[in-house]
C-alpha cells in the first residue's frame, strides 16, 4: 500500500471525528500555572491571573460547548471560587501535617505530596465540573492521575479537611461522596459495583461519613454503600454493603511466619 493510499486511508477513519488534540498541553499548562499562582509566595498575582484568564479563555473555544459570552461568563465564575477552594486547601494541608508523623512542615506539604497535589487540582477541576465544562475538568483530573497516579472524578464530592497519604493508586468515582476529617491510604477505590451506561445519572459510588480511615488497597464499591462515621476499614478489605458507625473492618487472611532450620 503506498504512503498516498495509507494517508487517504487515515484520513477517512478519522473524518468521523473533531478532536484537537493540543487541548490537552493547554490545560495541563493552565493546571500547572494555576497551582504555581495560588501557592508560590512571589507569584505576581495579578498578572498570573491575566495570565489565566487568556489560557482559560483559549481552552474554552476547544473545550465549551455553548456560546461565546456564555464561555466567557465561566471564567468569571471559576475566578470567583478560587478564595474558598484555597481555603478549602489549606485545611486540607494542615490536616496532613497533623496527622503525618513523617512531614516536617507544612512546605514539605504543598511542595512535595502528591496526595496534596491530587487533593489539589481535584479541587479544582471540581469547579469547573459544577460549571458544566466537562471535558476541562475531566483533563485537569487526567493531568493529575498523570503526575500523581491518583485518579479522583472531578464530581466526586469531597469536603474538607481530607487526607491521602502516599496517594498511588487511589481511584474515587464520579458520585463518591467523602465527609469531613477522612483519611485514605494508597491503593484505595471507591468504585461502582457494575458499569452500565444507563446508571449514568445515578449514585454509582460509595459515601464516606466523617473521620473514617481507610488503609491500603481497600476496595469499597457501590451507590448504596455508606463507611458509617468513625469507622476503621483495613488494609485489602473488600466491602459492598453498608457499614455501621465505629466499625473496625478486617480482611481475615492470616499470615504465617515459619522459622526456617538451618543445615
């Protein structure tokens, strides 16, 4: 098949389509540029944020699907909400350093946990999500999954203060529900019991009452299913029914430990 034909070919199977791709470095651009405004010290605030409204109003031609004043209008919501996401956020980071032994200041918190990072841009993309721009913040999200590997839906619904220690592998879908003071550890998900693309506009995912722990790799799936306030769930638990208040959930697989007899 010569290169013409090859190129004919491709072109075809992508009529169908519309997608530019750039708007993806653009939103991680703009991700990066908004986390470096609103917590570097000698961010030039008021030029950062001229700086963002162009970028923002850049991606909106690509990523807003209505009308151009209604796009514009967006942003100066957006702007509106960032004093009480920072807030929010720096509940969030003093909650870390309260409650991590291993920190030693609260830099160390903005600058280096990814689990604040994730916290962070979930924040805000979370924003964007209520403002009906979907696919902004649902790239926003991805940029995050990217740098931290922690994947949280920007409809999740996640008050604050909330902590995610070591962060890897953490997934909370789009309707999870997560109340204040709740700690997660790595590997964690808070996922749907089955996919089916009629349960779209319904809860899929589960509620977390407040000052919940959830150690590593626990799996907790379902609309229906409520961690009830001040509940322990263990490390690998696997849960998809409803568990009361003040409960200590644990995955009964014992371990053994052998000595080993020497010749």
């Amino acid at each position: 098949m010569s290169k013409n034909l090859i190129i004919q070919n491709i072109a075809a199977l992508k009529s169908h389509l519309s997608i530019n791709y750039g708007i993806k470095t653009k939103v991680e651009a703009f991700t990066e540029k908004l986390f470096y405004t609103l917590f570097d010290s000698n961010a030039p605030l008021d030029q950062s944020i001229d700086e963002l409204e162009n970028s923002f109003k850049e991606i909106s031609k690509i990523a807003c699907k209505k009308p151009e004043d209604v796009c514009d209008k967006v942003w100066v919501q957006f702007l509106d909400k960032l004093p009480s996401v920072l807030q929010n956020l720096n509940q969030d980071a003093e909650y870390i350093l309260a409650n991590d032994p291993a920190s030693d200041g609260i830099e160390e918190i903005y600058l280096g946990y990814p689990g604040f990072y994730a916290i962070a841009i979930y924040r805000l993309s979370h924003e964007l999500y209520t403002l009906d721009m979907k696919l902004f913040s649902r790239l926003m999200s991805e940029y995050a999954h990217k740098i931290t590997g922690t994947d949280i839906h920007a409809g999740a619904s996640i008050a604050s203060p909330f902590f995610i220690d070591h962060a890897t592998g953490i997934v909370i879908g789009e309707t999870a529900v997560i109340k204040k003071h709740v700690k997660i550890y790595q590997g964690v998900t808070l996922g749907a019991l089955s996919v089916s693309k009629d349960m779209k506009n319904t809860k899929r995912h589960p509620t977390v009452e407040k000052n919940v722990c959830i150690y590593a790799n626990a799996t907790i799936l379902g609309g229906e299913t409520t961690i009830g306030e001040y509940s322990i769930v263990g490390g690998n638990a696997w849960v998809s029914k409803s568990i009361p208040p003040k409960s200590v959930v644990l995955n009964t697989t014992t371990t053994e430990v052998k000595i080993k007899e020497l010749k």
